[in-house]
C-alpha cells in the first residue's frame, strides 16, 4: 500500500514489493503467485480494514443520527487517508467477482443494520426503512466525490452536517405522524440489533 501511494499501482512489482519489504523475491513468490494476486490481496485488506473501522465507530453510538454521522465522518477520514491507494487499486481490474459479493454481503448487513435503527428511531415501516436506508447509503460516493473536489477540514465538516441533516429530515419526513410528535429525532430502544448479525 506505501508503494501504491507513492505513485502509479502499475509501478508495483514483485521485486519492488520485495526489495521495499526487505525480502527475497522468492519470499514474495512465496506467499503471491503472481502481481494480481499480491494487489487482489492488498485491496481485499484495505477493504477489510475500513470495514471494520466503519463499523466499530457506527455500532458504537445509539441513535440512527450518531450512526449516519458515524459513517459519513470515518468515509471521508478513510477518503483522506487511503483513498487515492483504494481508487488505483480498484481501477487497476481488481474487482474480483468474490470481492463483488463480499461486498454486497456487507452492504446488505449494512442496510439491515441501519434499517432497524430507522424503524425504532423514527417507527418507519420496515420496507420503508430499508428504501430510505439503500437511498441514502448510496450517496455516501457522492459526498466522497465533493470531498475530492475540495479536501478541506471545512469542507469535510460542512458536507458531514449537511448529509446528517438530510438523513434525519427525510428519515423524519417518512416518519408516521402518530410516531413523530412534532419532533424529527427519536432516541432510545434496545441494543439488540448488531452490525454483524
């Protein structure tokens, strides 16, 4: 990954890789059987790693708006930090069917996990919870692409709010009427709902 950040991913070798690690090339052979192996699993770690990170920071607050706040503010910290290596390494072809599906496995979790929050934060209806979560997840990509346009503190912080504030009005704006009480954000439930399950 230190050397994808450097520059071009096409410039990663097996022997540049071996002779940044201090290793033989045989070693590298060793544990890779070739290139695309070594930067399918670069990317499968990287993806791994900012998996986990989303989720720890998401699962570990209460409200569906401290999850999405969560998830917005670690997408554009993750963008900052290793978003250009991610980018290079999935334009270089490493999007592997396995990766594919692993990926909609953890979007689906995702979406579950998100949903429950809805439907007890704001008493939306299941399925409608489940559209409204899929809607607003997905333009995750889109504050990310503001983001590049302009990575800046400020900016970070402005589309984090601005995001949050569209996921808790319309969350809010779906909410039945006899749920919402003239408030548009609910608190409280259980924690029986995990990131995982």
């Amino acid at each position: 990954m230190a050397l994808i950040a450097l520059g071009d991913v096409e410039a990663v070798s097996m022997d540049a890789v071996a002779e940044r690690a201090g290793v033989s090339r045989p070693l590298v052979y060793k544990h890779f059987a070739n290139r695309s192996e070594l930067l399918a699993a670069a990317y499968k770690r990287e993806s791994e790693l900012l998996y986990a990170e989303l989720s720890a920071a998401v699962t570990s607050v209460d409200s569906v708006e401290d999850m999405f706040r969560a998830l917005i503010h670690g997408a554009i910290q993750a963008e900052s930090k290793r978003g250009a290596a991610c980018a290079a390494l999935r334009a270089s072809g490493l999007r592997m069917r396995e990766r594919r599906q692993e990926q909609r496995r953890r979007d689906r979790t995702t979406v579950r996990y998100f949903s429950a929050r809805a439907v007890r934060d704001f008493g939306l209806e299941e399925r409608t919870a489940r559209i409204a979560v899929s809607m607003l997840l997905g333009q995750i990509e889109t504050v990310l692409a503001q983001w590049r346009r302009r990575p800046t503190r400020e900016n970070a912080q402005l589309l984090e709010d601005t995001y949050v504030r569209l996921v808790v009005g319309g969350l809010g704006r779906l909410a039945p009427a006899s749920a919402t009480s003239g408030s548009t954000h609910y608190e409280g439930g259980t924690r029986g709902v995990g990131f995982f399950n």
